[in-house]
C-alpha cells in the first residue's frame, strides 16, 4: 500500500572481541587507511565557548554556530568534535604548510561552508556521518576532501581543483576482529594471526553533486566505496583520470578485496580528463556500477563522444542520447544513454511516495525492550531522479516515540526515476498498551543540481 508522506497506519503485530596484546600491533597498524585523525592546530566543540572558536571567529552557542572573522594559518587545521556544529568560513582563507589536514570532522551532523583551503595533505577529512560541505574550494593539497568509512554526507556546490592527488576520495577502512573459529578460552588464539579476519568497513550513501572538480591528478576515486551517487558535477582537465571505480585491499598477510559497488554516476559532464573513467573493479558484481538513469534522466556528457564525427549519432529516435553507448570498459561496459549536449537532463522536485512493510520486532531483545522495526520504502514515481533521500521527521500518536536518530537515509543514495524505490527501517519505542499508531513522516532530498527539497 503506496501514501504520500503523512498519516500511514503501522500495527504492532561474527562476535568482536576487545583486546590489549603488543603483538598484535604490526598486525593492527598494517590495516590503516588512507588518513589517520591527528591532533588539530584549533578545536571546535559544543561548550559555552565553542572550544578554541574564539581564537578564529565567533562563537553561536544557541546554533552550534562558530564562524571565521579572518585569515587563518594552522599547520594542523581545525578539528570538529562535537555533533552539530556548524562552521562558517565567511570566504576566508585557511592554510597549511602541507602537513596536516585542514578540517577534521569526527563528530556527526557537521556543516562546512564558505570557506577556502589551501597547502594540506588533506583538506577536508571526514570519519563521521550525515555531514553536509558545501560552498567550499580545496586546492593546492594533496587530496581535497576524504571520506574514510564515512556514509550519508552531502558535497554539493564545492570546488576541488588542483589538488596533486584525488580531488574526492570515498575510501574504505579495516579492522581486525576475532574469528569464532578460534577458541577465546585459549590465550594463545589471540597471539594467532589466522583466528583474525579484517572487516571493511566502506564508505556509502554520501550525495557529491553540482561540484567542480578540475585539474587534480584524479577527479574522484572510489576505493570499496558503494551505493553513492556522483551527478551533476564538472570533471575536468584532471591529469591521471576523471573517475576512477576501485576495488580496496587489506593489507598482508590477509590480502581481502571489498569492492566499490552499486554507485550511480550519471548528469555529470565528463571535459577533457587524460582518461575519463578507470573501472579497475574486478571483484565489482558485473555492471554493479551505474554510468546512467533510465531514460529522461540519462547519463553523462563526454568530451570525446557527444558528435557524430566521435560516433555519436542521435537519429533513432532523436532523443537526446546517442544512438550508441559511450564503452569505456570491455568488462564492465559503460554509459548507455550518454548525452549529445550539456546539461540537457530534466531538473527540478523529484516526485516521491511512501510505502511500508508489515512491522516486526527484529530480535527477542527488541521485543523485550519494545523497540518495533518498521521498513519504510521511498519510491520515485516521476522522471527525475531522487538523490541523497533523508527521512527528517516522524510524528506519532498514541505514545509512541521514534528511536532512531535523524536524519535517516535510504539505502541508495540515488533512487532512479520512473518507479524504482529504496527502504529505509526505522525503530519505534511502543508502550505496552499501544496496538496501532498513526506516523507521520517528512523527508528531504536532491535533484541532481543540488537543489533540496522537503516532502510533503
């Protein structure tokens, strides 16, 4: 049963073990991923005085609020340690000494905007969910943004160029944990490399959209990231390639593939990039990646194929698309409605409507804390794609209390147009007199530009 978001009816109806063994340590450093959180130069944090905001700017302790009154120069940037915070760069400039990373984010919820960041190894690092940076430019660092095992942000409207390394990179970390194959009674287990296994743990759902992203060595890299969404941004004039699709290893002696997997690029304008897209993803599910949207939607504007001299040709039907696909993989194939012109794809407020599954109590220790799961499933009924979907609100009667943090996302960053849906299951607190409730839900989500828009 299909609503709109408002007045929907739900009824009631590998172990890890913490250790301290010094032998283990090559083992555990041998995993680490692309960045490793350091100390920041600044601190900002949700007290009376916003942590060190009052050096740089000043401080909205009723918004979270710390914004930049001039120039900084910190050799190890600013650090943001608390959930909400918003940070304001006012247009200002914050610069390195090409150590360090400019804005480190640890803490949830996080908005970074209207800023410049120069001379880092990494400009922005980001190990936490739900963040939003916007309005930003990274240049002259060694990568721009990092997303390390981080899900659910948003990176709209920012401008990553030339940056000697990745402009974007959404990457996957490692961690050892404690195989059941092993006894735990035994000491000697956890001396034993083979009773471990590494857990990837990947980075997915993120939104980058109505980016530029020009004159870096690669535009973006996904290494064992899945099921994010690249649109509507320029890539261009970078040196190495534009996209690069990757699987991620751990490291010796284990040597175990996790594969970027169910991302969606499409809309975006592919310009002039040594090579436009590497899909070195050979433990990728075949054609797991998506380089289009079903038609109007589509996929991307190539440089080197949008003219029929190039083998574009757009005559059956004249539609828009070439005729033919834009293969830039033998193996894994390509775009298959690439576009003959420029942001030719349809824009605007993406049309959606919520459904839901039976609830259910997931495990005996939910029931007994009368914590009930209920899968909701937002579908796209129009021909704009939906991205970056967020349920931000449920109001509900009879007592019962939504558990879940907000905002929620669905599973798939993108969700195409023309009927396809995604679920998202959150957990409600029900007394234990309620048997039915009524829940009223909002959301949030993106066409490809960026644009946001509320529902309902």
């Amino acid at each position: 049963m299909k609503a709109r978001f408002k007045n929907r009816h739900a009824r009631v109806g590998r172990k890890t073990v913490g250790f301290s063994i010094i032998v283990l340590a090559a083992i555990f450093f041998s995993l680490a991923s692309a960045g490793t959180a350091q100390a920041a130069t600044y601190s900002i944090r949700d007290d009376a005085t916003g942590g060190d905001c009052a050096s740089m700017g000043t401080w909205n302790a009723a918004a979270k609020t710390c914004t930049l009154t001039a120039n900084l120069s910190a050799d190890y940037g600013i650090g943001i340690e608390s959930e909400g915070i918003t940070l304001d760069g006012s247009g200002y400039i914050l610069s390195g000494s090409s150590s360090g990373t400019g804005i480190l984010i640890d803490a949830g919820g996080t908005s970074v905007t209207n800023l410049n960041i120069r001379q880092f190894v990494n400009g922005i690092e980001v190990y936490s969910d739900y963040n939003s940076i916007s309005g930003i430019n990274v240049s002259n660092c060694q990568r721009g943004i990092v997303l390390i095992a981080s899900s659910y942000n948003v990176l709209k409207t920012d401008n990553i160029s030339s940056n000697a390394g990745i402009g974007i990179l959404a990457d996957t970390s490692w961690t050892l944990e404690f195989g059941d194959w092993c006894p735990p009674e035994d000491p000697m287990s956890y001396y034993n490399w083979q009773c471990f296994w590494p857990a990837p743990h990947s980075s997915g759902g993120n939104a980058i959209l109505n980016n530029a992203i020009s004159s870096n060595g690669i535009g973006i890299s996904l290494q064992g990231a899945q099921e994010n969404v690249i649109a509507g941004n320029l890539i261009s004039l970078n040196s190495t390639m534009g996209v690069d699709v990757s699987d991620s290893w751990s490291s010796s002696p284990y040597d175990i593939p996790w594969p970027s997997d169910k991302n969606k690029i499409y809309n975006n304008r592919l310009m002039n990039n040594a090579v436009q897209v590497n899909e070195d993803c050979m433990w990728c599910l075949w054609n797991s990646n998506s380089f289009n949207m079903p038609a109007p939607t589509g996929g991307n504007y190539w440089s080197d194929y949008n003219t029929p001299a190039q083998g574009c040709n757009d005559t059956s039907p004249a539609d828009g698309f070439c005729d033919e696909p834009y293969a830039f993989s033998s193996m894994f194939g390509g775009d298959d409605l690439p576009w003959t012109a420029q942001d030719a794809w349809p824009s605007g407020k993406p049309s959606l409507s919520l459904s839901h599954l039976s609830p259910e109590w997931s495990s005996y220790a939910d029931y007994v804390a009368r914590e009930l799961s209920v899968t909701w499933t937002v579908t796209d009924t129009g021909d704009i794609a939906a991205n970056g979907v967020r349920i931000t609100g449920s109001v509900d009667s009879n007592g019962v209390v939504l558990s879940t943090a907000l905002p929620a996302g669905v599973i798939s960053a993108a969700i195409p147009n023309s009927g396809s849906s995604s679920p998202v299951t959150l957990k409600y607190n029900i007394p234990e007199e309620v048997g039915s409730w009524h829940a009223s839900l909002t959301a949030s989500a993106m066409d490809s530009a960026g644009t946001a828009y509320t529902y309902p």
